[in-house]
C-alpha cells in the first residue's frame, strides 16, 4: 500500500524516516525539521499506525513492500533510508529486498536479529482500556498504570489516543499490532541476501538492542557498516539526545 506521507524541506536530497511500534511519523517531526534545511524530508506512517489504513497483516515483508511503493510513488528515489527500532527492521528488510530504493541506510537502535517478545502488555492494556465515557486522558493514563508503569512511555502510547466530539478511541490497529508482535520482535529468514550501499547503525549507550554479538549478523547482510553510539540516549535515541543523534546522521546523509 501506498502510505501516508508528510513532507518536511524544499530542496537536497531525500531522506525517508520511518517510526517504531506504537509511533508515527510525527515522532520524526523536530528531526525532520532540523534535517530539512538541506534535505527534502518525508515521514512515513507504517501500516496500521498513524493515519495508515487498517489492515489485516502487519509482516517486515508487507512493510517492506509498502515502502517500496511509497518511495516510487514520491519519484524522489533512491533514498537515505532512515528507520528506527521497527521502523529500522523495515528500512533494513527494504534495502535487502529492493537496494534500488535505497542510496544509503540508518538503522536506529535495531538490529537484524529476533529480540524476547515485548509490549504485548502494553499493546493488551491500551486496547482493553474502557474508553466509553473518557472525557479526558488523565483517565486513561490511569488505566494503562498497572501494566504500562513508567509515565514517559505512557505519554508516548497516549499520543496514540484520539479525543474530540465523538468520544475517545485510538489511532492505531490494535488487535492486529497485537496478533503480529511475535513477527515484529523477530526477524523474517532472509539468508543470502545483502545490501551493498552505506550503512550506518546508531544506536543507545544505555539500551541492549544492538550488542556486540550482533554485529556478526549486521555485516552479513550490511558489508559496509558503520557504528556510532550515543552513549546518554536508550531505546528512543533521536526523542532522548536530538543534538547527539543529528550529529551522528547528518554527516553521514549529508
């Protein structure tokens, strides 16, 4: 499917963001910002997220496709393809798949491996949330509590949450988000392929998503990789250290 699409910059050369679980391309929106003075900047929504349509299947090789697609669809291709955490699976599986789209990769914090199953409570508590007479987000952060305990990471889920004159409901696909989180932690089979073009994985000083034993992988499928730490951010490096991050991306796309 072709997917929704935010523009950001005038002139350069394009760089496509893609976000993470539970996320959309407005996480991208001050990056993309400070990227489009010199890049034409365009912030997808993946399937089922954002104001993407809802579907039935959410598979890396789906999203993978839905990228290809919407990068012809733009005619601004190849690109510098930017992805992080899911987002990054899928910017990785379509560099592998279709290289022609792709002028050069950014994993962010992500790596080409199947990771423990994670967010299933997270994913079960927002879409078990009674949402039937809301009126405000407070009561729903109240309810994500027990299992989502941590407030910044349910400020981020409730920017997920719709509230206007027709009540409450949430953005993205739950039930199926849901069903797929055991494809999206893993990594689909995809021995033999390898994508050629630059590559650079930037990853957090204080997250475990890319470690030393993956490298092994990463340069199986990604010959011409690069590292760069930073080393105050976790999971959500451009959200937690913008400055540190954009120094590490834009040499690189630049």
């Amino acid at each position: 499917m072709k997917l929704p699409v935010t523009a950001y910059g005038e002139t350069g050369s394009p760089v496509v963001v893609m976000h993470g679980l539970f996320g959309s391309g407005r996480n991208w929106m001050t990056a993309a910002r400070r990227l489009a003075d010199r890049h034409r900047v365009f912030a997808l929504d993946l399937r089922n997220h954002g104001t993407s349509p809802h579907v039935a299947t959410m598979s890396y090789p789906e999203m993978a496709d839905d990228v290809r697609e919407t990068i012809e669809s733009l005619g601004v291709g190849p690109v510098a393809l930017v992805g992080h955490s899911m987002g990054g699976k899928t910017a990785m599986l379509t560099a592998l798949q279709y290289p022609a789209a792709v002028e050069r990769l950014v994993v962010v914090d992500a790596a080409p491996v199947a990771y423990p199953p994670a967010f299933v409570e997270y994913a079960r508590a927002m879409r078990t949330a009674d949402l039937s007479s809301v009126t405000r987000r407070a009561e729903v952060d109240a309810q994500l509590a027990d299992a989502v305990p941590t407030p910044g990471t349910r400020a981020f889920l409730l920017q997920n949450l719709i509230l206007d004159s027709d009540g409450a409901r949430w953005r993205p696909n739950l039930p199926v988000i849901e069903a797929a989180l055991p494809a999206i932690s893993g990594w689909p089979a995809v021995e033999g392929l390898h994508y050629d073009g630059p590559t650079l994985f930037i990853y957090g000083g204080k997250s475990d998503y890319v470690q030393q034993d993956h490298r092994a992988a990463i340069a199986a499928y990604f010959p011409h990789v690069q590292y760069t730490e930073v080393p105050e951010a976790g999971h959500w490096v451009h959200a937690e250290r913008l400055d540190d991050f954009l120094a590490a991306l834009t040499p690189f796309i630049n």
